[in-house]
C-alpha cells in the first residue's frame, strides 16, 4: 500500500441502522488486534457494549478513523481530546491489522492525528497502546521506575522511534471466578473486620441512586486526580450529578450490566470509596474492573479488597457463570496490586502510556 487512504467513520445514531454494519466491523477488527497482542480474548468487547464510549460527550470529543483495503477495515485511529480549557493534551491511538503492518499505515494515521492535535493547540500527546510482556532481550522502563516493556515490541519500537516516552506501565490482569465463592467471602470478612463498624457496604445495579448521585460525582471527579498517572500530564476532571445521570443513560442499552459497590463512612454518611465492574449481558459473559476508588483520608482500613470483594460477590449473585474479572493498574499502584494478587488475579499484558510533548 503505497498510498494510504484514511476516511474518517462518523458514528451511527443506532447500531441497528445506517452505519452500524461498519462499526461491528471496526469492533471485530479491534479484538483481533489484541487477540494477536496478549493471545487471549480475555478483554475483547462487543460492539453494543464499546458504543457509549466511543461517542462524544461535552467533556471529551472523540473522533474515528479507518483504512480500508478492498472495501475491508484493516486499520483505525481514535483522537479525542478533553474540551475543558486548561486541558493541555490530546489522545491518539491507533491499530493495524497483523497482514497490514510494515507498509506505513501506522505512521500515516499518527502523522494525521499529530496533525490535528497541532491544529487545536495541543502541545501534549498522549498514546495508549497494549503490549506484549514476554519476549526476552532489552527492557525499557517507564519514567515512573516501575514496570518496563520489551524494546522489541512493534509497538515499543513504533512510539520510541516517533520521540514518545514511557511514563506509566498499566498491568493488565484477569481473576478465574471458577469456584472463587470461598475465597471471596473469606477476603470480604478479613476486610470488612479490619474496616471496623465505621464503614458499610452499599451496592447497586445500573443507574446510581438518587440518593448517592453528588457523593458519586465526587468520587468521579476525586478519580481523576487520586489515580496514579506517572508522567502524565492531566487536569481535574469535574463531575456532577447531572454527568452522573448521562453516564447511567449511556450505560442503558449497552449490552453491559454496571455492578457498583461503595463504603459509607457511617459517622458522616459519606460515600468514601467505590468500585465498578461492567458485566456483557448473556450467559458466560466476562466482567471487567472498572473504577476503583478509595479517597485519601480513608485510606489504610482495606476498603479496597473490601470493596472488590464484596462486588465480585454481588455481581456472582446475579450472574453465577461469571468466567473472569479483568483488571488494569499502573504499575506503581502497589496498595491495588496486592489486593489483586492477594485475590487471585494473574498477569496476562502490559498497556503503555506514552507522552509526547510538542
């Protein structure tokens, strides 16, 4: 491919409409390239649960791109950058099918979106980009000193020779939930006995409750500046219940079902931390971590395998067959990465986020 075409892809109203063929095809495109990455479908996604997220919102403006090779997608870019005023950075991905690589369709889609980030005034870009783990020779740490990559890694090699740095290592994680009832519970209890009466678990399904909805943004709002971020350049970025409530209407209809746990601090009747998990709808369907939030003061009472737990227990509840839970957290988040391991997560990849200043 001499000559690389690249169409930008606006987004379907519907995915039972005009359009929405083409994004199922993005999506499978999508699986496969992480299938080839990390050999596992372990974080695949369907095309009714990623919608949501890949629409624009009044905080983030987000827009895609394809090639195509004979009618067929065999490459996509995403750029999205924050609207907010003081946001210095705008985000650029980019995935090329295996057969595809090596004919400069990557450095053609980077080369566009570096573009664009040049035309908003963006003087920061950042790339998010799954790795492989385990091939052997050079590593090349990230700035935060924890966690590294293999330098022969074609995405490593790809962003290093583009004059990106490696701030932050992400491990990608997945927990088997076979027969993981016992262990759950046992883990909940240890918990909940070290968080003492001054904390209880509140859980929900779906849409946040009335109730909770500004203690919920807050904890939004306190996640964007509490979760480790390395080298990143990032600001705060602001919720509200308002936002809370078009996250819920985003979340209905996806294909996904949201399981939300969260500890009130009993003496104020506070919501101090959270934790999400995002369950596909449908038999055998796996879950993935979502956030997980434990605000500073409360830190130290393990609200956070409390949480984790008693989620992983309410989510069973409902859904029994359940295969696995799946997990990414910066490698210097130490605290969250014991309470992985102590729950019987295993490594299974490595996402890298890499920085660029302009």
């Amino acid at each position: 491919m001499t000559d690389v075409v690249i169409d930008e892809l606006i987004l379907p109203d519907s995915l039972d409409g005009p359009g929405g063929d083409e994004f199922r095809e993005l999506i499978e495109m999508r699986n496969e390239v992480e299938f080839d990455t990390l050999g596992t479908d372990a974080i695949a996604v369907t095309p009714e649960a990623i919608f949501p997220h890949f629409i624009s919102t009044p905080q983030k403006t987000r827009r895609h791109f394809v090639v195509r090779d004979e009618g067929r997608v065999i490459a996509r870019a995403l750029f999205a950058w924050m609207t907010a005023e003081n946001a210095p950075a705008a985000s650029l991905m980019a995935d090329v099918l295996p057969a595809y690589r090596g004919r400069g369709i990557g450095t053609a889609l980077f080369d566009m979106q570096e573009k664009l980030a040049a035309e908003l005034g963006r003087r920061v870009l950042h790339a998010s980009v799954i790795h492989t783990t385990n091939q052997g020779g050079e590593r090349i740490a990230s700035s935060t000193g924890f966690g590294d990559l293999p330098a022969a890694d074609p995405g490593v090699k790809f962003l290093l020779s583009r004059g990106y740095q490696l701030e932050q290592v992400v491990r990608i994680s997945s927990f088997d939930l076979t027969d993981a009832g016992k262990s759950l519970e046992r883990h909940r209890r240890a918990a909940q006995h070290k968080a003492g009466d001054d904390y209880r678990v509140v859980s929900w399904i779906g849409r946040t409750p009335e109730k909770w909805l500004e203690q919920r943004a807050a904890l939004a709002t306190a996640m964007s500046t509490d979760e480790p971020s390395g080298g990143l350049e990032t600001i705060v970025d602001e919720w509200d219940a308002d936002r809370v409530r078009q996250h819920d209407d985003r979340q209905e209809g996806s294909g996904r079902t949201l399981f939300v746990s969260a500890a009130e601090h009993v003496p104020t009747g506070t919501l101090v931390a959270y934790s999400e998990l995002g369950r596909l709808e449908g038999a055998n369907q796996p879950a993935v971590q979502e956030d997980t939030l434990v605000v500073r003061a409360h830190r130290g009472h393990r609200l956070g395998m409390l949480l984790k737990a008693a989620n992983a227990q309410f989510m069973l509840e409902a859904a029994p067959d359940t295969p696995l839970i799946t997990t990414f957290n910066a490698e210097e988040n130490e605290p969250m990465l014991r309470v992985n391991i102590e729950m019987g997560f295993t490594p299974i990849g490595a996402e890298g986020e890499w920085q660029k200043r302009v």
